[in-house]
C-alpha cells in the first residue's frame, strides 16, 4: 500500500520538469482541426445555419460533417472552431439535420446511434442507441438507408422522426429521448430499401427503392406521424439509373403536401404525396436532362437544380398550384464551354428565410472564380441574378469542389453574399463577395508524413550570398553602426544575466533575407508534412504557422483525374552539408484509370521552391516519376544520402539518379540486406533480400530472395516497425549494484513485426534479425473484436509495444490496457559481452540473447506512441504516448524498467535507482505534456533532438496537431530561469577586492612576523 506513494515521491524531481503554468502556450502550440467537409450528400455537406434569439438578433455558424468523423460548428467571422464532437472510429457520422438551434445527428453502421446538440454551444442534448451497431446495414457510402426528419411539437424541443437501416422508422421525443412509437418493415429481406423520409403534422412518408435487373424502382409508403401505423404502401412506376441521388423529396410550406421528384430518362418526373399515395406521376417535356442537383433547399422550399442536355441549368420549383414542378430560371451562359470549367451549385437563406441559388465556376479568360446568385423573391417575384468574381488563388489551394452560401439583403437589388468553400487541397475559405475573410487548412487532419529539417544559423545563411570583396567591405563598413548597441546589449548581459532562455518566446523566425533560421537552442526548426490531399506544408516548430505550401501536380493523369498518396518525407540535403536544406516526398499517384506511379518530389525546406527547377515559385509542383508502377518499399541511407526505392519486380531505382550516388551505393551494395513484405493483403509474409548487380543492365542492382519468416499461415503481417538508428547510442551498457555489467543488444538489424491471425482474436510481436530472419522475441497478445491495435516502438536495445487485454484466461490476469516493456541484452548473465553492433548476424553469438520483460496497466488506451531523441543520446529516453481521452503524456523510462522488483529493493537494487514493481501505472498530471488541450485522435507522435542535448521536441498529429518540447533528464545543460547571476558577480567581485585589499595587510603582518622570530 506504501508502493505508490514512495514511487511518487521517487519520481518528484524528474516530474519537476515538467510543463510549468507559465509555460503553457510559450513552450508548445495546439493547432485544433475539425478535418476537410464531407460533401457528397445535402445531408452531410456543409451549411449555413442562423439562430435567432428573443431581441430579433441572429447567430450563425457554419455546420459540417468531415471526413476525420467529426460533427463541427465553424464560427462565420473569424475561422474559429465554436464547438465540435469528435465520433468514434467505430461511429461514423452519416447525417445531420437543422433545428432552429439544435442539430441532430447519425452515425453508426445503419444510423445506429441518434444525438442532438445546441446549434451554437454544442451541448449535448440527448444521445439515444437506436440498434446495436453489429446489426447494422453495412453501405458505401455510409448514408444509404438512413434519413433526419424534425417535427415541431409544444417542447421547446422538436421529436426527431429517424430513419435506420433501411427498414426501420422511430418517432424520438426531442426531451428525453425516449421512443414515442416504432416501425420496421414487414419484410426486411426483400429487396425495397428505404433511404429518405419525408413528414408533415400527420403523415410520414418513407422512399425507397425496390432493385430489379435492369434499374431500380421507386417504393413509397405513407406513415401515421402521431401512431406510426402503415396507411399505404406502393411501387412507384419508374426507372431509376443511379439511385439515391436521382430522386429528390420536396417541400416548399407546410400548408401543401410534399412532392417526389426524380431523373428518369432524360426527364424530370414528379408525384404529389399524400396519405394514400394515389397521385399519379407527372413529367416534363419540354426539355432534354442529363440530371438533377438537390442545392439544399428541397425541404423546406421545394428549389432544386437541373442540368440540361448542353449543360445549361435551370432552377425549378414546386408549384404550388400546378401537377408538377416548374422551372422559374435559367442561369445564362451556363452550357458547356472551353472558356468555362464545370459549374458547381449550391442554395442558402438569408436571415429571413428566403432562399438564395448560386452557380460558382472557373472562368479560364479571367483567371479568377465567378458566382451568380438568383435571388427568386426581387424583382416583383420574377427574380434576378446578382453576380461577383473573386481572386480565388487555384494554384495554392486546389480547385473548388463544394460552396455553402449566406446571404443579406441590403435593400433594392442589393444582395451581400458569403461563400463557404471547400478545395480539393482540404483548405476552408470565407469569402464576404470578393474578399477572403479567413482560410483553415484543414488538409493538415489528414497528414500521411511528417519530417523535422534543421535550420541554419543566421551567419550562414548570409554566407550563401554571393558576393564581391568590395562588397563585403561596404558591409562591414555598414555594420559598424551596430557596434554600440551590441556593446551595451552585451554589457547588460553580462551584468544582468538576461539571457535567452528554453522558456522564452522565440524572437521572429526570419532574418533580412527573409529565410528562417534556427534559435539559439535549436527548437525552431521546418516540419516538412505531407498530406492525404496532395499538400506539401513546412511548418514553423515553434509556433505552428505555415511557412510555405505546394499542390502536388498530377503530370499526365491530370487529364483522367488522380489522387497523390504520401508515402514517406527523406532529408537529403541538411544544414551539415553546407548549403540550405532539401527534403524529398516520396508519394504513389494513383490514377482512375487504374495505374499506379511512384512520383518524387523535390524542394528546398526552407521555401518550398522545387530543387530540380522544373515548376516555377508559386506554381503547381510537378514531379519526378521514377518508377511506371506501384512502389513496394524504400530505403533511405543516410550517411550517402541515397534513396532506394524498390518496383514490384524487385529492382531497384536511387535518387538522385547521378554517378556519384551509383558509385555511393556500388561500395555498399554487397552489404545490404532488405526485409520486404509480399503477398496480397490478408497474406502477407516477411521475406529477406540481398542486393545483387542486374546482369541484363549494366549499372542496376535487384533484390534477391534470401529468406521467408517461419510465421505460423495463418498470420498476416499488419506492421513492421523499423528502429531509428540514426540516434547515437551514448551508453553500451548498464552496471548493476554489483558491479556487474549488463551490455546492450545493439543489433543494427532488428526490426519488429506486428502480425493477426485469421483464425484466432490473437496478435503476435516479433523482432526479427533482417539480415537471416531469425526471432529474437516473441509474444502473442489478444485482439479486440478480431481486430489488432499493436502500438509498438523500437529503439536501440528496448522494446515496448500497447494492446488491451479483453480476456482473462487464468488467476492473476486481469481486463485493461497493458504496456509491456521488453530490454534486450548481450549473453545469458551479466558482464556477457559478445559485440552485438559489430557482430555479424551470420555468426552464432547473435542469437546470444537474455530478454528482461514486464507488462504494466495503464489507466486509458494508447492511439499512438514514440520514444525521446537528443542529440547525442545520453538524456534518458522516456515513453511519449497519445492516450484515447485526447492526452499526451510522457512516461518516464523509469518506471518502465522491466528489472523493477517484485519486492523490496535490495540496496545494490536501489543503487541502480530501482522502485518496487507495481502493475499500475500512475496517472500523474504533471506528466501530461498537453495539460488542458484536447488533442484529438493522435495517429503517430514524432520526436526530433534540440541541440540542447538535455531537450527533445515533440510533434504528434491526427485530427489535431500538438507540439512541445520535452527534458526527460531535466534541464541540466542550461541555467535556471532563477539563476541570479548579478548577485554572483556581486559576490565574486566583493570577494576579488577583498582580497585585493587584505592581500597588502597579509604581507604586512608576514613581514614584521619574520622580524620578531
């Protein structure tokens, strides 16, 4: 019972280093991300929704579902993120519904989980479990057979009327969340699938469509809204090609029933609902189509848009009075054009309600995006057109693909629109007309590589400058003037000890050239990421702020449509090698054609300027394809600067492709050993290789099989986590109480494999050495729901790896989070030392191994994890994980040691600094690095060495990015903020004139002692 706080008392002065109050914000930044607008259904796209209070006032934000599962309120004015709810991997958002000020949403596998929030605070308002999510109606995408409806009753909150799985229909009180009547079809096997619904005060009308051969047909039936009794229940005669997004519920007041309209053969076709679904199907006639555009507005005011046969769009609308639906205008100038790209379509209100229609496209004479705004209630009810071009900059944020609309009627035929855009590059813009109000790049929530670049030091950075003597002297000449202030700074300096310190906030990261430069403690550094939209960013480390961005280019698949998938960022050019830094991106495009590249792309980190000069500054960035098919590996090597990439046919292609990297990589050639994966996915296996010279091409090397991994068949390789050798390894061992020593089992080949088996819930960890294939270290943990979430980590001779344990197979084992830490180490018994770094793996003694193993329980599950680096690898390395309830929090290596004991420590035990082996794992808040940040759903953790060697920086992203710097040891290289260096030189001079005054009287008192001996 004395365990823990006798450890907590232990670990006070590691803790101390912990973040300080103060610190919070100077030290580390949180970007908060909501993730890139889902927007391939009105149900989920995003929306402008106004909420009006009791003094006539109105409040609005902007409400999106994303593509990171998270239902988000976006605040109009600046950009900021008002409230979000960030679901469950397991819990996806499949739609949301506006109330007056709340919203209601989706999410599950067939709608399994209904929730409603406060429109502008996010309060949650009700959550309610509609089925059990293993149950649910599995479908791409994850919308089909799931619908919202709202019905206004004398609650200050509306009944939410939800359609799941396709068959089942609930009436929920808007209050408690309690069901109030349910329906489910008859016959759920058959081949009718319900997938919108729509309501008046007494009837709910449920679509669907029932499949045959050749096309689906429509199905409706007619519900009691206050019973839920089926009233009707009919096939609708039509021929529906593409299914949901060809038919459109509208309804244009409460006062007339709703209508059905779809795209059926080139026309539009409507049918009037009511109870007993008797009307019959009208068509219009008049026009050829090619489709049918619901911009937002059907349900509360039957306005949809559709496309005629040369492109052209018209508005239609409900009438009121008529047997169908009307067009009431067509958009000028919208058919097909070379001078035009496609247009795209969107519908909003004002704050009175009425309904605004835009048409935004590309125009390629102007160079700039063009929005035309038919506004159906001006000009006497006839309607008109307001339009607008704004300076949508295409080159550095993609391409348009979605806009959400505000508008203000400013009186006459005065219309103040707000465009809410969504680009290809997952970048959010608003813009008030042709003004950009704000920009987020919500394109970082989906990060695939991340890498830190070292800066230069101002000095050298200058130093690039070419420049003539005479000019040098001018120069210096000139920097004279500079000569008192520095004399004075450095006066007070000296005097005051008001010197820079890790806490202080960093000076501007430009000098006069206007490139960064590095701090004086090296925590300001370029973080090169690369995301999932073909993005490339450098990234301030010190304040988050984007430095620089590029848009991938697609080369020859621009014309068939691509996407750039990020594989992995190499530095290839550092500060050391006296020139500016130079990363490549190694990504894989993939066309919709099908075939798969492997594209390069090469830029300087420090202004994202394209280092092989082919796209020119500002432009798309254009890559280098190096290989015509899919990439199956790469390796980077460090020391030559090389990267190695491997095709399907198991060849081998550098970069850069010159005669000093083939040389380069000829001298090691024979050396290299490549651990690959092959097979299919659900089969993969580990399989070795050695590099050999290409007979048939004089200059290319291939990869040979040389060894398969004896894993069980049934196992299929889910990760192979690779170590980072590039830190260098300060202490070869460990001596214990007895001074004997414990070398460690540095094998530069290790490599962990994480692997499921298919016919068990089991995982297995294995270190394997590449070099021949032979385990090191084996476990096999349990899966969750037959699903393997292994987080591992592998630095020089320690292992530590993160799973839950769901099952309980014996005494002493328990249900929970486990971390287990593994270290490895040279022989059987100390003072064993067999050379492991030089050893080759072919020799006997590299199997000579004694593995020290414990598993601990941690209070929350782990998303990801990462050990420490410094510069010259003495400070301790400590754990860095990213906990499920949004933490990141360091553990220090401390209490993972796997030789803490099981007892009271001996003292030789306790000479080591080793504590009493507890199972749990202390959840200790000074540990918590993010302290009050909510840092969402961390997907890796990066760490990076300061040239402080007592200090790390710290990056980790996911929905969110999070960075801090981190001093497992504590800062024992740099001075205290508390150091009061006047009162030591104070001190020291006081001293120094005492003794410049006694020293005389001293002599004096020697020379009359001598006279009277």
């Amino acid at each position: 019972m004395f365990i823990l706080p006798a450890l907590l008392v232990f670990l006070l002065p590691g803790l101390a280093c912990a973040l300080h109050e103060s610190e919070a914000g100077v030290v580390d930044w949180h970007k908060t991300l909501v993730g890139v607008p889902l927007a391939y259904s009105p149900s989920i796209a995003p929306a402008f929704h106004r909420v009006h209070d009791t003094a006539n006032t109105t409040r609005s934000v902007i409400l999106t579902a994303t593509g990171n599962n998270v239902l988000a309120a976006l605040n109009p004015v600046d950009g900021s993120v008002a409230w979000r709810h960030v679901f469950e991997p397991e819990d996806p958002v499949t739609a949301f519904r506006r109330g007056e000020d709340t919203v209601a949403a989706l999410s599950g596998p067939g709608g399994a989980t209904l929730r409603s929030f406060n429109a502008l605070t996010g309060t949650l308002l009700l959550e309610t479990r509609l089925h059990d999510p293993s149950t649910g109606h599995l479908s791409e995408p994850v919308n089909v057979g799931t619908s919202l409806a709202l019905q206004a009753t004398d609650s200050s909150h509306p009944d939410i009327i939800v359609l799941t799985n396709g068959h089942s229909v609930r009436r929920i009180d808007g209050s408690t969340g309690g069901m109030k009547w349910g329906w489910t079809s008859a016959d759920q096997t058959s081949l009718v699938m319900y997938t919108d619904l729509a309501t008046t005060s007494d009837t709910v009308y449920l679509i669907g469509f029932a499949k045959s051969i050749q096309s689906n047909t429509l199905h409706v039936s007619s519900l009691s809204a206050i019973t839920g009794q089926l009233i009707e229940d009919v096939d609708v005669p039509s021929h529906i090609a593409d299914g949901p997004g060809d038919v459109i519920t509208l309804t244009s007041s409460s006062s007339v029933p709703p209508r059905l309209a779809w795209f059926e053969r080139g026309a539009i076709r409507s049918m009037l609902l009511t109870p007993d679904l008797k009307d019959k199907p009208a068509s219009t006639k008049e026009a050829r189509y090619r489709r049918i555009i619901d911009v937002g507005l059907a349900t509360e005011h039957g306005i949809f848009v559709a496309i005629q046969g040369d492109g052209s769009s018209r508005v239609f609308k409900v009438d009121e009075d008529g047997p169908g639906v009307n067009a009431i205008w067509e958009f000028a100038d919208s058919a097909d054009s070379n001078h035009y790209a496609e247009s795209i379509y969107s519908g909003g209100l004002d704050k009175d309600g009425y309904p605004y229609v835009a048409r935004l496209f590309w125009s390629h004479a102007l160079g700039k995006a063009t929005a035309h705004v038919f506004v159906p209630h001006l000009a006497e009810g006839n309607g008109l057109v307001a339009g607008f071009t704004f300076p949508f900059d295409t080159r550095t944020h993609g391409i348009i693909n979605h806009v959400a609309i505000d508008n203000v009627h400013q009186g006459g035929f005065q219309v103040l629109t707000r465009l809410f855009l969504t680009t290809t590059t997952g970048a959010v813009q608003l813009w008030q007309r042709d003004t950009l109000q704000w920009t987020r790049e919500e394109g970082l929530a989906t990060i695939a590589a991340a890498e830190y670049v070292e800066l230069p030091e101002e000095k050298i950075v200058h130093s690039h400058r070419a420049e003539a003597f005479l000019e040098r002297v001018v120069r210096h000449v000139k920097d004279t003037k500079d000569l008192p202030s520095y004399l004075t700074a450095f006066v007070n300096r000296f005097l005051t000890g008001s010197y820079e310190t890790p806490s202080t906030a960093l000076p501007s990261a430009a000098n006069t050239s206007g490139l960064m430069t590095r701090d004086t403690f090296g925590f300001r550094k370029i973080i090169v990421v690369a995301t999932a939209f073909g993005k490339i960013y450098g990234l301030d480390s010190t304040t988050g702020d984007i430095v620089w961005g590029r848009v991938l280019g697609l080369g020859w698949a621009a014309e068939v449509g691509a996407a750039i998938v990020p594989v992995k960022i190499c530095v290839t050019r550092t500060v050391a090698d006296g020139d500016t830094p130079q990363v490549v991106v190694v990504t894989q495009r993939r066309a919709e054609n099908t075939l798969v590249d492997t594209v390069l792309f090469h830029v300087d980190a420090l202004t994202g300027e394209d280092a092989r000069h082919r796209s020119p500054s500002g432009e798309i960035l254009q890559g280098l394809d190096i290989i015509s098919g899919p990439l199956v590996d790469l390796f980077f090597l460090p020391g030559k600067r090389v990267i190695v990439l491997i095709d399907e046919f198991l060849g081998l292609h550098l970069y850069p492709d010159n005669d000093g990297t083939h040389g380069a990589f000829a001298k090691v050639a024979s050396s290299l050993y490549l651990p690959l994966r092959a097979g299919s996915p659900g089969n993969r296996r580990l399989v070795g290789h050695k590099v050999h010279p290409n007979p048939e091409i004089d200059g290319r090397y291939f990869a040979a099989p040389l060894w398969t991994t004896a894993f069980p068949a049934s196992e299929d390789i889910l990760t192979v986590v690779r170590p980072s050798n590039a830190q260098p390894v300060a202490s070869l061992g460990k001596v214990l109480g007895n001074r004997t020593t414990l070398y460690k089992y540095l094998n530069p080949n290790l490599l962990a494999v994480v692997t499921a088996s298919k016919l068990a819930s089991k995982c297995s960890i294995y270190v394997v050495d590449s070099v021949k294939g032979s385990v090191i270290y084996h476990a096999t943990v349990p899966g969750v729901d037959g699903v393997c979430d292994v987080q591992a980590n592998l630095v020089e001779n320690w292992l530590v790896y993160y799973y839950y344990n769901g099952e309980v197979d014996g005494p002493g084992q328990t249900k929970g989070h486990m971390m287990v830490s593994v270290e490895f180490y040279e022989g059987t018994k100390p003072d064993d030392k067999i050379g492991s770094s030089d050893i080759s793996s072919y020799s006997n003694k590299s199997m000579e191994v004694s593995a020290f193993e414990q598993a601990f329980l941690l209070p929350h599950g782990v998303t990801a994890l990462a050990s420490t680096s410094t510069k010259f690898g003495m400070t301790t390395k400590d754990i860095i994980v990213a906990t499920q309830n949004h933490q990141i929090q360091t553990i220090p290596h401390r209490l993972l040691d796997p030789r803490r004991p099981k007892r009271k420590p001996t003292n030789e035990e306790m000479e080591e600094m080793l504590v009493q082996y507890d199972p749990l794992l202390p959840y200790e808040t000074r540990a918590v690095l993010s302290h009050k940040n909510q840092v969402a759903n961390v997907r890796r953790i990066v760490s990076s060495p300061a040239l402080l060697e007592s200090t790390s920086i710290v990056l980790a992203y996911g929905l969110d990015l999070f960075h801090t710097r981190v001093s497992p040891s504590g800062t024992f290289d740099v001075l205290s903020e508390n150091f009061n260096k006047a009162q030591l030189i104070f001190t020291v001079s006081g001293l120094l004139a005492a003794i410049i005054i006694t020293r005389p009287m001293v002599r004096r008192k020697r020379l009359r002692e001598k006279w009277y001996q």
